[in-house]
C-alpha cells in the first residue's frame, strides 16, 4: 500500500467518524474551526453524506466539509442572546 493510499484511506475514515459525531447537529447552530481561516458560527446542514455550514447572513457563501477542507466541529451553541437569527 503506497502512503497517498494510505492517506486517503485515512481521510476517507476521519471523514467518517466526523458524519458520526454531528448526527445531532443537523440544522443547529455549530462552531466550527479551520485551520488557516479560523473560527466561524454557523447553521450545520446534513444532506444524505455531505454536511454544510450556512452562515445566517446571506452575505456569507456556504462550506461544504470534507477531509480535504479541514474544517472541524469544535461547538455546538447552547444559548442565543437576543433574537434568534
């Protein structure tokens, strides 16, 4: 096995176990890191295999998660001061 399958194969596995950890995140307000674009607080949709993040301002453009984008779900928002989104 060469080392690009091998890492594939792990990012497939990690891709994975993310789908499993959000189960109960779907349409709830999340905090999600990057590790070059940093933090952001946004709505998690899940779409058969594919999550997304969709920011509540529509100024923003949605992020598809995969294994390649890095993105990882650090929080989910327990409490909203004021009026909700």
């Amino acid at each position: 096995m060469t080392s690009q399958a091998s890492s594939n194969e792990m990012d497939n596995h990690e891709q994975k176990q993310e789908m499993i950890g959000v189960r109960g995140l779907n349409g709830k307000i999340v905090i999600a890191r990057h590790k070059d674009k940093g933090l952001t607080v946004s709505r998690l949709h899940r779409y058969d295999h594919t999550l997304v993040l969709r920011s509540e301002n529509p100024s923003y453009e949605a992020v598809t998660l995969s294994a390649k984008e890095r993105w990882k779900i650090v929080a989910k928002v327990l409490w909203w001061i004021g009026s909700e989104p």
